[in-house]
C-alpha cells in the first residue's frame, strides 16, 4: 500500500467488500448488462477517492469513462453536469470517434440528421447545448452513449449528485431506465441525509425502477429478459487496526497507544478527519508519542472546517439551528431539549436530526452529536457568538428548571458572552455550592467569577458574590481572596455581615501589609464594639476579629503584654464551647508561647482541651487550630495531634484545597519533628512546598516559618533559605527575617566561615528580642551563637549564649527543649563540667520519643575527653544501637568513627545484631512469614522488613536461607 500522505489508495483500507461489488458491476458492463451503483456515506468517508478507485479500474478494463464532479456553485449551472460527461469524453476519446458519437447523438433529436456535425468538423465542434431543451437533453444523451456503447463499455460517473442541477437530472433519468440492455455502469456518489438528495429527480436515480426495454428491445433478448442490476454500497467508519496502520505509514515509526487513541477519537475513524488531523501534525513536527497526545487532541485542521462550513451553509435553517442545539446540549441533549432549543415541531428536528445522523454528525443510536470528534469542536467554534449566547442561557434555564444538576446548567452559561437576568446569577451560585460539596473550590470559583460579570450586580448582591467567591479562593488562592473581601466589605449593609465577611479569612492567611485587611478589621470590631447589642452572634463574631486582631499585632511588643494580661484575666480554665472562644483562647495561647510568658505544661492541658472539641477537618486550616499544633510541637507533646491531623488530611486529600493541604503537610512536618522522625518531616515540607505555587500567593506566615524551621533541623539551610526568601514578606515580617539570617548562618557555618555565621544568628536574635519573641523553641538562636563563638575559641561568650538558652527553656519547662538547650551548653562547657551538664541532658532526653536528640546528646558525652573511658564506650554502643535500630543515617558514619575496632569492625568476629533485630531475625529463621512476625511483636511488616535488611548485611548473607546458618554461628562467636 502507498504511503498515506496524498494517497487515493489509503482511504480504501476495510472496502474491499465495497471493490468486489464494484468490479462485479464492471464485469456485467462489459458482457453487455449495464447496472448501477449508488456510492454513499457520511462527510469524508471517502466517497470520491472510492470512486478514484474505481475510474482506476475501469480504464485498467477497457472502459470508456464519463465523470463529472457536482457542487454547490453549478447546481444553477443548466446542464452542468451533463457538459462535464461530454467534455470528458472529449478529452480521452479520438477526435474521429468523437465526432461521430455527436453525429449519431445529433441525428437522434427531431428533424435531425447526422449531417448537423461535418465528417471533418474541428475537434473542438461541441454540442448545440443553447438550442437543448429540457425535453430533447435526455434523448440527446440516451442516443450519445448509445452510439458509445456500439464501440465500447462505458462507465458513466457523477460525484456529489446531490448537487447535480435539474436539467442534468432529468438527462440522466432516460438513459439510466435503458441501462439494461447496454454495456454501461452509472455510478453516482451521494452523502446521506442532504434535504437535496430529497428531490424527486435525485430519488428516481438514487433508486431506479427496472424501466421497460424502450421500442428496439426484443422482448426475447437476454438483456430484455433480465431486469437491470442495482446496488448501493455503504462506506463506513475504519476500525481501529486501519487507523493505527494509516498512523505509522504516516509518522513511519511505532506510535503510542495515548497519540493514537487521541487521533482515533477525534477522527471517529473518518478517513477525511485522519487524513487532515496527521497532515497538520506533520505541519506542527509532531511526534506520535505521549507527549504530543494532549497537543493532537487540540487540532482544528481548516480544510474540515471549511468543508464543515459548506456543508451547513448548503443546509436549510432548521436542520442548523438542530445542529447548534445538540452541540450546546452536549451529553444533556434530547429529543425535547433539541426541540425546545431549536423552535422546531417533532417533524422538523425529526427530518433535521437524520440528515446530520447520515452525514455522520450525530450518534445513530442517541440524539446527541457523535461524541469525541472534531467535528463537535468546530460546530461550537463556528456557531455565531449571539446565537450560541442566546441558546446557551435558554438552555441553562432549561436543564435548571427541569432538575438536572446545577452544574451542568451552569457549564452553559460559562460558554456565553454575557448574561441576562438574576436567574443566569442564582444558577452559578447554586453550582458553585455543589462543586464546593464535591470538594472542587476552583470549580466552584470559575462559576462565581462567570457571575461576576453580569452587570446587573451591584451593592449588597455584588457583594455576598464576593464572599463566596473569597470563601472558595482561600482554598487555593489566599491573595484573591483577601482582595475579593476587601473588596466586598463596604458594599455590606449591616455590621454582623462585614464582620461575617472578615471572618471567613483565615486569620494565618490575613498578612497586615496584604490589601489593608489589618485596618478594615479594625474598624469593623470598633463598629460591632460600638453597637452594645446582647446578640449571640454579633458576641461570636466579636470574639473571631479580637481572635485575628491578637495574631496580627503578635509581634508588637506593647500587644503582647496586652494580650497577655487578656488571657490572664481568662483564668486556668476559660471557656471552649463555642469557635469564637476557642479562636480567642488560640490567639492568647500563641502570644504567650512566642513570647514565653506561660509554661508549657499550662498551654498543652488547655491545647488538648480544644483539641477534644475540633472536628478533624481541612476546614481547620482556615480557623487558629494551627497554633494549637505549633505549641502542642513546642512542648514536644503530639500523640494527639498526630492521630487528628491524619484524619484531617485523609479529608483534605479527597476535597482537594491546595492551601488546606498544604497547611496541614506543614502541621505534620513540625509533628513529626518534634516525635524525631526527621525524614517523615523533610517530605512533609517538601510536598507542601510544592503546593504552594504563584497562585496560592505562597504560604501563609506561619507555615513559611514551619518549613524553614524543619528544614534547618533536618540539615537543609539552603531550602529554608528559599523558601524564606520566596515568601512576600520575609523581609517586613520580624520573625521570617530572624529565620533567614539563621538560615544563612548555618550555611557560613558550614563553609566553615564562622564570624560570619556569628553575625548572622546575632541579627536573627535582635530581631526576636526586638518584638518580644523569647521562647527558645520559636527560634534557638542563642544556641548557634554560642557553638560559633566555642569554634572560634570564645568560651565565655560561648558559655554566656548557652546559659541564657538553657535558662528560657527551663522556663518554658519541655524536657526535651531543656534537653537540647543543655546538649549545646555541655558542648561548650569547659572541664568536667562539661560531661555533668550532658548527663543531665540524656537523663531528660531519655524520658521524650526524640530519639535523634538522645543520640546527639550521647554522641557528645562520648567524644568529651573529660568523659571517663568506660562512659564514653557505654554511650557510643548505645549510640550505634539507637542509630541503627531507627535508622538514623546522619549519625551512623559518625559513630562508626568514634567506636573501637572491635565494636566498629563489622568482620565476622564483630558483628552485633540490636536486640530487636535479632528477635526478628530468629522468628524469620523459624520460617515465620514478615506479616507473622509483626503480628507476634506487634510492630509493623515496613519495621520487620527493615530489621532482616540490617541483620543480612551485618551477617554478610543474601537472604532466609542463610539466616539459620548465619545465627548458629554467630551464637558460637559471641554471647546472646
């Protein structure tokens, strides 16, 4: 087969049925039994490179052939069609031959001889066509392939007869009906369903009766005896094993399963719709690979729209208007609906509806555009912007008014230019509340926005638009959202509905310097405070903007003593029933945690108090809760908040925010930090940040800091470092700008530039002692200055930052803060000093879950030269222990340094299994299965699996079958 770019032979795949009956018919013709053949299909199936084919094979037999092509700009054109078959006879024909067929066909007229055209007439002599009447053409004609027929077969061929002008019709009618008893095959190509085809001229070709054998017949012959032969012949649609060959021929490579479902689809398998979607796809240098898939799915190739576009424009009004009606109703569309949107009675959008089925636009077993194709696309793109408007808000109403979903009748107005009426409003309203019930805010806001453009909105309806709008943003675009209720605010009639509108932004995403936000609160809690009303609500509300109002201005260090007397004067146990006391208490429990103004034992009984009473949803996020995990993490007391979190981000996951996610990643983060598990917590601020894209505006304040913080205790200063710095704020906001110069101070320390690691935490501690921020927890920067004045052999001053540390965290009361604080100053610590202060820190450490502290805090007790020998051994073993039974890598190589030869050499006569691995690794030698074996020990399968990877390697084996050996001789070496 020929390649399929410009080929007539590649259409012809899955016609082979087509071609027998078409040679069939070729062979009849030239025994003397003339027959015809009907060539239909829908737009593009090929019917004019069929008819190639077979022009092909009837000259390849000896055929004379006659063709004429029909179209829409001669069908006023009289005898078109007619003069194309003649004028292509005179192009193949002899010229002697020729002149004595129009002889004949002349003398056949009445009064005419043979004598009309000269013996040695010019070639060019054509016919009298002027002096044809309508009566004499089919006469004329019957006699001119009459007289062919004496010499030769002959193949008669008209493409697109629906076209064909009447006059030609009406020739072709008489030597059809005498086709019988001549060698002649008539092949006509028509598309189904055009209103043209209807003509009565064109039925009578279409479907020729047997017709009588005309005054020469002898009723005896055999062409007489035998009625004329007649067959039409349906091209269809190829499969997909067609498309995939015509695909590779094409791009001459293996194609993709995606590329080549995508131009399966939009083809329908419709040779035209292949053959001009993989032309343009050679135009673009597209490859047939996945990649480019989603790309060959957005072709509009001109040449279907432009034959597209004749199509209808040859069409009568309502057979468009039906089309436009289905392609607005879309998988919505039915009988009824296209009806109704059409203006059309059940005979109209009946007679409409099978002339687009026939051409192939419409589903044959639905009444719905056939799903999928290009055709659809251009259908909509070509439909006349005021007409599509029109349909598409009368269909709205429809499918609204009749109980389909909302969205569905909303998707139709998101298609119009503008919108008509407080309906069109209310039904994008209604939609975008059931995306927001699907978990879709971006669904949700599409809808809003599209209402937003209607005009006829304005004060108080203009704004409850706004606060939906900003209600459904915050889940992925906090900016937009700010700015839409800054926006809707003033256009509010009543006090309670601006402080309502104010409270919906989540007081982590209400940044002051962000759109005034900071200053619109403040006067709308002066307004609520002004009205002196008893009113539950307007007290609640109160409560929520006093709630931002302390988290906005927790870094003022006049506020903060406010506040702080505020929460006192709330007693050791203020009241949680209700979302705004729980919010105030939050905001007065974070200001005294920042600025270490209450123990952490007070603040975690109250954290979990409230914790009891929140629903574990995503919603939280947009609440104070996640200051109750910021301090829960402080005081290193998260059982809790964990198991709450979960559940929340299994909700969060299904409704899909991108902020909620991305808070709640950040809450997990700084949970999993504070229990140790420091590789849990570096993807966690990995998987947020990746969130937190240009449209969500960043993160808020809050979880910025989070990540940074996380990121600099699980060694990656460079990514706090950008993450801080790609914050809006990082450089107004005190706290940010704090957590940056550590940042970078932890990357001089490690370019090993110490003076400048100093200045760097040394500005960090100014701008937390400038507003008041205390707690060691928030920010350690005390502790790196000390270490960097240790390295650089200042011990005074080293001793001076660890003490004030260790002194703000006993305050703060955590052991494990404590701990930490004491790690440093033990460090730093001259003489055996030194080694006291951190006996003390693993004594604490011990008591926590942290177990990557406790190895630190060990570590450095063991490489003190003040430690005693035996220590030193005692902790380092229980270092390599706890690094390996945690997997602890950032700890491993060190501790391999430090321990002696025998305990470091992993030889045969040093191998150590942890207790843990070697009761896993005895029951696995037993035959026990790893599920079996975390059932019995009651840990997971992930925690066995990883316990019999270590003990292979320090065994030196492959896997089970060796354990048992590998263990009988290790009991023989060293004691259990």
């Amino acid at each position: 087969m020929s390649d399929s770019r410009g080929s007539t032979t590649t259409v012809l795949l899955e016609r082979e049925s087509a071609l027998e009956q078409a040679t069939a018919a070729l062979r009849r013709a030239a025994a003397g039994q003339g027959s015809s053949l009907v060539v239909q299909g829908p737009m593009g199936v090929g019917r004019s490179a069929f008819l190639d084919s077979l022009a092909t094979l009837a000259r390849e037999q000896g055929h004379l052939l006659l063709r004429a092509q029909a179209s829409a700009a001669e069908e006023w054109f009289r005898l078109g069609v007619v003069r194309q078959l003649v004028d292509s006879l005179r192009a193949i024909a002899p010229p002697e031959d020729f002149a004595r067929w129009l002889r004949k066909a002349a003398g056949s007229l009445p009064g005419g001889t043979p004598a009309a055209v000269p013996p040695d007439g010019p070639v060019t002599t054509r016919p009298p066509w002027s002096a044809l009447t309508w009566q004499q053409a089919p006469r004329w004609l019957a006699a001119l392939l009459g007289s062919i027929t004496e010499d030769r077969p002959v193949v008669l061929m008209v493409d697109d007869l629906q076209w064909t002008d009447t006059e030609s019709l009406r020739a072709l009618a008489l030597p059809l009906v005498q086709r019988a008893r001549r060698p002649v095959l008539f092949v006509f190509s028509v598309l189904p369903g055009d209103v043209r085809g209807n003509r009565q001229h064109v039925r009578d070709l279409l479907a020729p009766s047997p017709g009588t054998a005309g005054p020469s017949c002898d009723a005896g012959s055999h062409a007489c005896a035998d009625p004329p032969h007649h067959r039409t012949v349906e091209l269809s649609a190829l499969g997909p094993d067609s498309v995939r060959l015509l695909v590779e021929q094409a791009f001459r490579e293996t194609t993709d399963a995606a590329f080549l479902d995508t131009v399966s689809v939009r083809s329908g398998g419709n040779p035209l719709l292949l053959r001009t979607l993989l032309d343009e796809a050679h135009y673009l240098r597209l490859r047939p690979t996945e990649a480019h898939a989603a790309v060959a799915a957005t072709l509009r190739p001109e040449r279907v729209r432009q034959r597209l576009d004749a199509f209808f424009r040859s069409q009568p009004d309502h057979v468009r208007r039906a089309a436009y009606a289905l392609t607005v109703l879309g998988t919505a569309a039915d009988a009824p609906f296209v009806a109704h949107l059409a203006e059309l009675d059940d005979a109209g959008l009946s007679e409409a509806i099978d002339v687009l089925r026939r051409a192939g636009l419409v589903d044959p077993r639905e009444c719905r555009l056939t799903s999928g194709t290009v055709l659809r696309d251009l259908l909509e793109e070509n439909m006349p912007a005021e007409e599509r408007t029109a349909m598409r808000g009368v269909a709205a109403e429809l499918l609204h008014r009749t109980g389909h979903p909302a969205e569905l009748a909303a998707e139709q107005l998101m298609g119009a230019i503008s919108l008509h009426g407080p309906e069109a409003a209310q039904i994008l309203r209604t939609a975008a509340d059931s995306a927001l019930r699907r978990g879709s805010p971006r669904d949700a806001a599409r809808y809003l926005r599209r209402a937003l453009l209607d005009s006829s909105l304005s004060g108080r309806d203009r704004a409850l638009l706004l606060i939906d709008l900003a209600t459904a943003e915050r889940s992925f675009a906090t900016a937009a959202s700010l700015r839409h209720v800054v926006e809707a605010v003033p256009l509010l009639d009543s006090v309670r509905e601006r402080a309502d509108a104010i409270a919906r932004l989540g007081p982590l995403q209400m940044d002051p310097p962000a759109f005034r936000i900071d200053t619109i609160r403040a006067a709308v809690a002066e307004e609520l405070g002004r009205s002196g009303t008893d009113d539950w609500v307007e007290r609640e509300l109160a409560l929520r903007l006093e709630a931002r109002e302390h988290i906005l201005s927790a870094q003022d260090p006049a506020h903060i003593q406010r506040a702080l007397r505020r929460f006192r004067d709330l007693g050791p146990s203020p009241r949680l029933a209700t979302t705004g006391e729980r919010e105030l208490v939050t905001s007065l429990m974070h200001i005294a945690f920042v600025a270490n103004a209450a123990p952490a034992e007070q603040l975690t009984r109250l954290c979990t108090r409230l914790l009891e009473q929140e629903p574990p949803t995503p919603e939280h996020v947009h609440t104070t809760v996640p200051l109750v995990v910021n301090i829960l993490s402080g005081a290193e007391q998260v059982e809790g908040a964990a198991n709450w979190l979960r559940e929340a981000n299994r909700l969060a996951q299904r409704r899909g925010g991108d902020v909620e996610q991305a808070v709640i990643r950040c809450e997990q983060a700084l949970v999993a930090l504070a229990d140790g598990q420091r590789a849990y917590a570096q993807e966690k601020i990995i998987q947020a940040d990746a969130l937190a894209g240009p449209e969500t505006s960043g993160l808020p304040t809050v979880c910025a800091a989070v990540l940074a913080i996380v990121a600099m205790n699980t060694g990656r200063p460079e990514l706090a470092e950008q993450i801080l710095t790609q914050h809006r704020l990082h450089a107004e906001n005190q706290h940010l700008a704090a957590l940056l110069h550590v940042a970078r101070g932890s990357l001089a320390a490690r370019r090993d530039e110490p003076r400048t690691a100093l200045d760097h935490y040394r500005t960090a501690g100014r701008h937390t002692e400038r507003i008041g921020w205390l707690n060691p927890v928030v920010l350690p920067w005390s502790s790196c200055v000390a270490l960097m004045h240790h390295r650089l052999g200042e011990h005074e001053d080293a001793v001076a930052a660890a003490q004030l540390e260790v002194g703000r965290s006993r305050a703060w009361g955590s052991d494990s803060r404590l701990g930490r604080s004491l790690i440093v100053l033990g460090r730093v610590t001259p003489g055996r000093q030194g080694p006291e202060v951190l006996e003390e820190a693993v004594a604490l450490l011990e008591k926590g879950s942290n177990t990557y502290d406790l190895c630190r805090a060990l570590y450095a007790l063991a490489t003190r030269q003040e430690t005693s020998r035996s220590r030193r051994a005692t902790a380092l073993e229980r270092v390599q222990q706890l690094v390996e039974e945690h997997d602890i890598p950032e700890l491993a190589d060190k501790v391999r340094g430090k321990l002696t030869k025998k305990a470091g050499n992993y030889g045969r006569a040093g191998i150590r299994l942890t207790p843990s691995e070697r009761k896993v690794a005895r029951l696995a030698a037993t035959g026990l299965s790893n599920s079996e074996i975390s059932g019995q020990l009651g840990t997971s399968s992930r925690m066995v699996e990883k316990h019999l990877t270590n003990s292979y390697r320090k065994l030196g084996i492959t896997g089970r079958p060796e354990l048992r050996a590998a263990l009988k001789k290790l009991d023989g070496e060293q004691p259990s």
